[in-house]
C-alpha cells in the first residue's frame, strides 16, 4: 500500500512535511512527533520503511460493546486518535453477538501485551455483573480506564457523563414547550447510566411538574438500545398519552420517530422527541434531532490521560470523572399542541386535529401541580 503524506499527517496531527522529514530518517524532529508518525503508519496500516521497523511505545487495547450504534465508532475515533499521538497503537476489539465476549477480548489483549486497555460501555456498567473480574485484571498489572458506568467495588479511574443532568436538560426544555405528559425510553434497569437517568427524570418530573414518583415511575419504558428497541418503547409510552418522549440514545429516538409516524402522528407538530448521545450525522435526520450531546471528545480524551498516567507509573485517582452534558435543540420538539374550544361543544379539540382533551385550554404554569 502506498502511503499517502497527507493521511498520514492528519492521523498524527502534523504537518507533511514533518512526516516526510520521519520518513527519510532526516533530523529536526522530537522523539515524541517521530513516534506519533510511525504509529500513525501503524494505525492506517502502511508498512513502515525498513529502517524504522523497530518496536512501537506499546499497545493499548479499546473494548466496546459494538459498533452498529455510531456513539462507539465516535468514542473508538477520538480515543484512538489520541492515543497515536502519544505514541501508542490503538487496538479496537468489538463484541458481537454470539462472537467473542468482553472477558474473551481481555484475555485477547493481555496475551498480546497491551500497556492498558479501555472498555467503553462494558460490563462494570452492569450491577448484575461479578466486578472481580476488573480486580483480577489489576492483579495482572495491567492498567484500564472504565468509560459510562460506576462501581464502587472496581479501583480504576470512571469517565462518566452526567446523566441525571442530562435528563434534567432534556425534561426542563419539553416543560417549557408546555408538554405535560413526558415519556422516558431507555435500555434495561440493571445498567447504571439507566438508573442514574431514571433518578434525574423522577426529580426533574416533581421540580418541573409536580408529578409524583409513582405517577412518573408509569411514564418510564425500559426497551433496547436499538432503533427497534425505541420504536417498542416509543409506542408504549404513546399509548398512555404522551405528547413527547425522551431516549436514552439517538438511535432509540429514531425508532420514536418511527413509532409516532406508524401512528399518523406528525413530529414535532404532535409528539416530540429527544435523544441522547448526538451521534455523528444525526443533525441530518428528518427531522433534525433535538438531543443530548454525550461530551464525547472531552471523555474520550480525560480516558487516554488517565490511563497514560497509570502506564507511566503515575495512578490517577480512583474516582469518577463526570462530565457535564449539552442540550441541542433541532427539529424534533416543539410546542405541546394547544387545544381550541369547538363552538357548542363542552370538549376540545386540537387545532391540528390531533389529540382531544375536556379539561379546559389551561397554560403550562396552570398544570405544573396537578400532570
């Protein structure tokens, strides 16, 4: 394969003409820069020059959970990328459904001798899940950085989101469009960010409100992190009277979509949608989807510089990293759909012709106490 300058340059993040200087073995170049191009020949799969096939800074395994939901080829880009700048060869093992499990892929890696690894979304996100198997992993003397998900019973630095924030941000902006039947759609209870999201909905719910727990507790659906999993969810939650439903991912936003569309409803005109994550591309949804965006660069960055701390012998703290999230409104929310009184009628009906109500046209502020 012939290697092209100015890939090259971009993946390390240099100019070409440094990585030409790298190249033909010439000097005025850092250490620290010459090794970036060599692992960025690494990373896009060039040969390296015979003469500069000597032994890369180290491997650094990343674990995801897949790659169909585009949140983890965005955190596999942004943390590979900042590995290879610090000289190290970024090395993505992906689980598959019936292929190899996380265990399997960390075993995988150790054998290979990686100088870390970090797991994105993986099972110390589960609270069903036996956490010795991190401590062992510690035991082996290699270094890891745990990313969306806490357990106090893993010594290891977590790099976490917000999450309640984020359902705060998400339920605030739809109680100022005036929706009082708010719908939460996210993945199984077991995991971690799940409960946290459910914590920020329950209190954003009674603070934007007044609605009760157990009364919320009726609007949260528990489905898949797929797009069919938040078409199930999404039409679950429509059927108890939501004007807006928020998920726990983009793509399960994208099957609400779907779900109001099968039931003739329009979005936002009728329904409104939220999502989580602000995966790449989804700016460009029909419509355009309000979500909340996952710090993922940020994160993704904070993982390789504690993880690189705890290669070079200098522990990060073993806590929490918690990053603030960021509400970004699109075209997918809107106004709750204000009833008109039909002349010689007791009842209401929507202006649009949607949804039809008997208990009077009365303002968001009115209805906060009694949703």
């Amino acid at each position: 394969m012939t290697a092209r300058l100015s890939d090259i340059a971009a993946q390390a993040g240099v100019s070409e003409a440094t990585v030409s200087r790298v190249l033909n073995g010439k000097p005025g170049v850092s250490a620290t820069t010459r090794q970036s191009v060599l692992a960025a020949l690494d990373v896009l799969g060039y040969e390296r020059p015979v003469r500069l096939r000597q032994r890369s800074a180290g491997l650094v395994g990343l674990i995801t959970p897949e790659l169909e939901n585009p949140i983890f080829p965005a955190f596999a880009q942004v943390i590979g990328q900042a590995l290879t700048r610090q000289g190290y060869t970024p090395v993505l093992a992906t689980q598959t459904p019936g292929g190899s499990t996380e265990d399997e892929l960390t075993e995988m890696l150790v054998d290979r001798g990686v100088a870390g690894i970090i797991f994105v979304s993986g099972l110390h996100a589960d609270t069903s899940a036996d956490m010795q198997r991190y401590e062992q992993l510690r035991g082996q003397g290699v270094p890891f950085v745990l990313i969306n998900g806490f357990s106090d019973k893993v010594q290891a630095p977590f790099v976490s989101p917000d999450d309640r924030a984020a359902i705060r941000l998400a339920v605030t902006h739809l109680a100022a469009l005036g929706h009082q039947r708010i719908g939460l759609a996210l993945g199984p209870k077991r995991f971690v960010p799940v409960q946290r999201k459910i914590e920020g909905f329950l209190h954003s719910m009674q603070d934007q409100l007044g609605l009760g727990r157990e009364a919320a507790q009726e609007l949260i659906q528990h489905s898949l992190y797929t797009l069919e999993g938040g078409q199930a969810a999404a039409g679950a939650l429509l059927a108890r009277g939501c004007t807006a439903v928020v998920c726990a991912s983009d793509m399960m936003a994208l099957g609400a979509i779907r779900a109001a569309r099968q039931q003739g409803l329009d979005v936002p005109r009728e329904v409104s949608v939220v999502g989580f994550d602000d995966s790449p591309l989804i700016a460009f949804t029909d419509p355009p989807l309000t979500t909340i965006r996952q710090p993922v660069t940020a994160m993704g960055q904070a993982a390789v510089r504690a993880l690189l701390e705890e290669v070079g012998g200098t522990p990060a703290p073993h806590s929490e990293f918690v990053f603030h999230p960021e509400l970004v409104v699109r075209g997918s929310t809107a106004s709750v759909p204000k009833p008109v009184r039909v002349p010689g009628q007791g009842g209401f009906t929507a202006t649009d012709g949607s949804r039809s109500g008997t208990d009077g046209d009365r303002s968001a502020s009115a209805d906060a106490g009694s949703a």
